[in-house]
C-alpha cells in the first residue's frame, strides 16, 4: 500500500540570502500525506526516492536504503545531491534502542588559515570566499556513507551503488527544475566557465538540454564503478584523489592528498531535549542545528503557542523573539567541537528562562539591544534532506550539501563531480556576513583541519520513546526555523505531516533586522505585524523538507512541494 546594519548593508545581506533561491512551485491549501506500511522514502527527487524504496523491498533496512538514495541523488540532484561534499546523519536502531549522529562535514585542508579569504587591504574577498577552488573542503559525503553502511547496514556496498551507477551511466529525465536552473543566467554563466562542469550540463554546441532530455554523465559512472569496486580508498587515497588534487594543483586549491588521506568522519552523542510530551533528537556541533532547535523549542514552551493559533500575529511575534536570540548565540558560541568548547548550557531549561525573562508581547526588542546571552557557567538554500523508516523500527534522518547550488560551480575533471565550497561557511572575518548573510566569531574561525559551522538540521522526534517524526530542510540559515516551525505545527497545531509541511513559514536570524514571510499568512496577520513594528521582507519559499510520520503501523510522508520533482515512495 501503497550590531545594526545601515539599511544598505541589510539590503545587500538580503539580496546574498536570496541569491542561490530556485525555481518553486506553490504548496496547495488542503493537504493529505502519503500513507504506506511498509517503510518509506522522501527526498527531494522522486527518483532517488524509488531507488530507495527499492532497497527497502529488497530486504534492505532504513541504512541501507538511506545510503542508496544519497548516492543516486548524487546523479539526479546535481545541485545538491553530492560525492564532493559533506553532511550529517542521524540513525536510530531500534533493536539497540539507540540513535546515533555521524558527522561528516567537510574540513578545511591542514593549508588553511585565518586570514585566507582576505584581500591585500584586509576586506573580505567573495570570489575567493565562494567561487574558487580556495573554498573547497575536504568532502566528507563518500566516506559519511560508507561508513553508516557498514556500520549498521544489511547489504553489500557494491549492492548500493548499483542503481547510482546505471542513473549516471544510462542516464535520466531531465526534470524541468534542473533544466531551468542550468538555463538561468547565473547558474549558466558560473557552469559554463568550467570547462568540465560545461561538458557535462551543456551539449556540444553550448546549447542547453530541455526539460525531458536524457541527461547521461559517463565520468560520474566511472567514479562511482571506482567506488564501487575499490572503496572509499579511491576516493581517498587513489585515482580519484589523484584527480582532485591535480585540479587543487593546477588551479590555487589547498586540498593535498595527504588531507583526503586524513579525512575522518566523527560519530557523536546527539543533541536530545524534550518539548511537552515528545523527545526531540538532532545533530551537534559542528552542526548549530540541533543545538538551536532546542533551545528556541526550550523557549517557546514557557508561551501557550497552540491557544495563541497557528499563523496569528501573536504567535508569530513570539517564535521572532525566540528567533533572533537563538542565532545571536550562534554568531558567537558555536563551532567545531573538536576545536572550540561550545557551551552545554546553551539547551538547559534555565538558561531558556533567562532569556525568556526580556521577551514582551507586545514589543518588538530591537536586534542592536540583543547580544549573545551568557549561557556560562553552566548553513546553498541548496542543501538536500531526505528520510527514510523502515518497518523495523530504524531511522536515518540525513542532509547533505555542497554549500551553494552546484556548490563553487567547478568540477573536478575526469570525475563528473561538482566540488563543495563550505569554506565559506567559516567566520572570515569577524563582523563579516558568509553568503547567508550569517554572522561569526572566534569559535568558527578558520583553521586547518577544522570543520565549518553548519545549520543542517536533521532530526527525529520521538513519542511515547518510538520514532515519530523524521525530518529536516535545505536552506541556508532558515534550514533551522524551517525544522522548527514543522515540528511545532505538528506538536503544537495538531497538523498531519502535509500540513506541517505544506504550511507557510517565517524567519528571523537577528541581523537583519527583517521579518521574512512566506506568502499565505493573512492580510491581518501582516497588518497587525508591520503595526508592531516588523519590517517585513516577502520570501518566495523556505526551505524544503522531506519528513515521514509514524502512527500505529502507517507510515505518512511528504514531499515539500517548495521544490520540484520531490517525492515519497514505499517498497
């Protein structure tokens, strides 16, 4: 069964948080899940939702089939979906009644410094930053995998690599959102100066392929028959690892083959809190994700956030305040924990209340009159999440990236794959905004070897102690309060998962001092906002998350409609 900016600085920051937005499609008004009983698949390519799905009835579990559906999302999802870039992952496995996180974030390579994003007179220098190979971190995507498979999956890594391995070598339809991103002007003009990036997403011509087209890509088939029969070892340390650092070489990128040698993916104790009668479970540092999930989930349940009604003003104006101090601790306390000591505290009940104490409802705190909070003693909008359960019980909630869409634009060549540029997800200079418009400190400074901060998100709510939920988002700096808003519409607002899902969003992050809103909230509610105080500043989508909810023994997933060609599937 099936501190304050002028308003031209803000502006400027808004416009760089809008930047790598895509193409969207609107989310309907009445919405019913999918519902199935024999585990389930969401990602954000129905395709590679299937390839899982087809794991699962292979006699596959929910590790097995995550794993296939990252790999093929590799091949259908090229501008996220990833071999050269990195994420995080977490898995609950019900016959050890235990969740683990595994990190596999990129890391900078051991060449990198401080200062490494810097012009001649100390300003901070976007092309290095974004668009050059500088940017690249060590990818962390091949090695995350493999290792959650033969850790804790059933099948064979070559079994896995199969359908991967005939999407890229057979080819696939070309949804009409891939092709209208490779026909855009900025996404056209940034592949297109890479000349093994234009070979693969242009014809021979320079002419573009057509929504429809197959789309074949014969050096991604290679790399992944590489991988297939040898390991992450050629990733790592042979042919491949050869290729990446003859491109690092030949074109001012720092990644040596002695840092791919050394990359090393770190599983970790998750970050666990608990809001009412329900567990929530997310990822740690060097994700900011989890942390902040739960301490504004610590915050808003001192607020009646059901009685004040999904979508009023009321209850808008709490999850803003609530908002803006979250990711104003994050400019300043969060970093790589292997590095820098991120404060516990940061997620107790206690220090929620503190801050709870300058929250008014009905005045607006001006983001100059917030700070970081003193919790001593005690992340291309282009991300990708997917979801899986199986019927046993287990879980994988996953999001992976390379930063921005078709992360730098450049492909290493001989490889067919695009090449991450999270280097730009460090503090380049304090004071300084990343592409997402994001502020930070001392605790993710760059350095070599360490891991950017990310915002990747991906959780799992249990109730009654079984996997309830499993969740996550792409985009950016809202990927956060995107998980956020979804979990609270469905605790808190008694929604099914599509319309948790489906549901318009907010985001606020601090600086600017904006109020971003989807469209679909009403007249009134933006009235009553813009009278408070708000500037409102209209979001075309946020995010766009890929969740499975358990009742009894069905499963009900959605697909976010916020991006194209997502898709729920089921053995």
């Amino acid at each position: 069964m099936k501190k304050i900016l002028t308003p031209i600085i803000s502006l400027l920051v808004l416009h760089s948080l809008f930047a790598n937005d895509l193409p969207i499609i609107e989310y309907q008004s009445i919405n019913h899940p999918v519902i199935d009983d024999d585990g389930m698949v969401v990602s954000q390519r129905k395709i590679a939702s299937e390839v899982g799905a087809q794991i699962l009835k292979d006699g596959g579990n929910a590790v097995d089939a995550a794993v296939a559906t990252g790999l093929a999302l590799a091949v259908v999802l090229p501008r996220a979906g990833n071999l050269g870039g990195g994420g995080f992952m977490i898995v609950h496995l019900k016959d050890k009644n235990e969740t683990i996180a595994i990190d596999y974030r990129e890391k900078a390579p051991a060449g990198a410094f401080r200062d490494l994003f810097l012009d001649e007179e100390g300003n901070y220098d976007k092309k290095k930053a974004q668009f050059s190979l500088l940017s690249a971190g060590v990818p962390g995507s091949v090695a995350g995998f493999h290792h959650a498979l033969i850790n804790y999956g059933t099948l064979s890594w070559e079994e896995i690599l199969k359908p991967a391995i005939k999407l890229a070598e057979e080819g696939f339809e070309i949804p009409h959102d891939l092709a209208n991103t490779l026909a855009s002007k900025r996404y056209r003009a940034r592949l297109s100066s890479n000349e093994a990036a234009a070979k693969v997403f242009y014809k021979e011509d320079k002419s573009l392929y057509v929504a429809g087209e197959i789309l074949i890509q014969k050096d991604l088939a290679r790399t992944l028959t590489l991988l297939s029969e040898l390991g992450p070892d050629a990733f790592y340390k042979g042919e491949i690892a050869a290729l990446i650092v003859k491109e690092m070489e030949k074109n001012g990128g720092l990644i040596t083959l002695q840092d791919l040698k050394n990359y090393n993916i770190v599983e970790r104790e998750p970050i666990v809190g608990d809001y009412k009668d329900y567990k929530i479970v997310s990822m740690p540092p060097s994700s900011s994700g989890g942390t902040h999930l739960i301490q504004m989930l610590n915050m808003l349940e001192e607020f009646p956030i059901k009685e004040m009604g999904f979508g009023s003003a009321e209850s808008i104006h709490i999850l803003a305040e609530v908002m803006k101090r979250a990711y104003a601790d994050r400019s300043k306390y969060l970093g790589d924990t292997d590095f820098y000591k991120v404060p516990s505290s940061l997620t107790s009940k206690e220090y929620a209340k503190s801050l709870n104490a300058f929250i008014s409802g009905d005045k607006i705190t001006p983001s100059d009159e917030i700070s970081a909070g003193n919790p001593y003693p005690y992340e291309s909008p282009d991300t990708t999440h997917f979801s899986v359960m199986d019927s046993s019980g287990n879980a994988v909630s996953n999001t992976y990236t390379l930063n921005f869409s078709y992360g730098s634009g450049m492909m290493i060549p001989g490889t067919g794959m695009l090449i991450n540029n999270e280097m730009d997800d460090f503090s380049s200079k304090p004071g300084t905004f990343n592409g997402y418009g994001l502020l930070g400190s001392e605790a993710n400074a760059i350095e070599g070897n360490k891991r950017p901060l990310s915002s990747m998100t991906p959780t799992i709510i249990f109730k009654d102690n079984e996997p309830y939920m499993v969740f996550g988002s792409p985009g950016g700096s809202r990927i956060i309060t995107t998980v956020l808003q979804v979990a609270l519409n469905v605790m808190d607002h008694d929604m099914n998962i599509a319309q948790a899902v489906h549901s318009p969003r907010i985001h606020h992050q601090w600086l600017p001092e904006v109020l971003m809103i989807e469209s679909g909230f009403g007249a009134d509610t933006e009235r009553l906002l813009n009278e408070k105080g708000y500037k409102l500043y209209p979001s075309s989508t946020m995010g766009s998350v890929q969740a499975i909810m358990k009742e009894g023994n069905y499963f009900y997933g959605s697909a976010d409609p916020r991006r194209p060609s997502a898709g729920v599937a089921s053995p």
